[in-house]
C-alpha cells in the first residue's frame, strides 16, 4: 500500500519507447520463426528419407525375387528344353544361330 496518498502509476514494459528493446524483440521473433521453420523442414526431410529407404528396400528385394526366379527358370529349362523358347523371349537363353550360308546380293540395275 501506498502511505503517500498519491496514485501509483506504472509503467508497463509494453509503453517502454526503447527502439533497442524493440529490434531485439523482432530479432527474437525473426529467430523463432526460423527456428520453426526449420524444424519442419527437418521433420518433412526425415520422413521422405524414411519413404525412400523403404522403397529402396522393396526394390532391392523384389528384384532379388526377380532374379531367383529366373535362375530358376533357367535351371528348369536344362531338364526340359521346352521352356527354351519362353526363356529365348525374355532375353534369359540366347537364342540359337543357325550357320547357313547368307544370301547372295542382288545386282543393282542403273
């Protein structure tokens, strides 16, 4: 209480006309934001490396189940040649060369 008899009068921090307090409450400010903004940024990275790490994986393994079943194939048409032609279509068994003779030219006519 105030035993003077005079009002009390207050001056709160938000009437300080000090421009140093001011640029440095925007500084603050500025540096919150940046610090928020990058912390998502971080965030959104994180979670697309974790998709593509995934992704990665699932290729890496569907193309090991790939080439499994392709050796296996492969290894299948060595006891039956019937597949050859299947494997001969897909590019897994070279398809065979025949040693005939190549055709004559024709004459060209001027």
């Amino acid at each position: 209480m105030d035993k003077t008899g005079e009002a009390a009068t207050f001056r709160g921090f938000c009437m300080n006309k000090n421009p140093l307090v001011t640029l440095l409450m925007v500084l603050l400010l500025l540096s919150v934001l940046a610090a928020a903004g990058l912390s998502f940024w971080y965030v959104q990275s994180t979670r697309r490396l974790n998709l593509l790490q995934w992704q990665a994986t699932q290729a890496t393994r569907n193309r090991n189940i790939v080439q499994n079943l392709a050796n296996e194939a492969v290894e299948y048409g060595k006891r039956n040649p019937a597949i050859d032609p299947v494997l001969q279509s897909v590019g897994l068994k070279p398809k065979p060369s025949t040693n005939a003779a190549p055709l004559p030219a024709k004459p060209t006519t001027r």
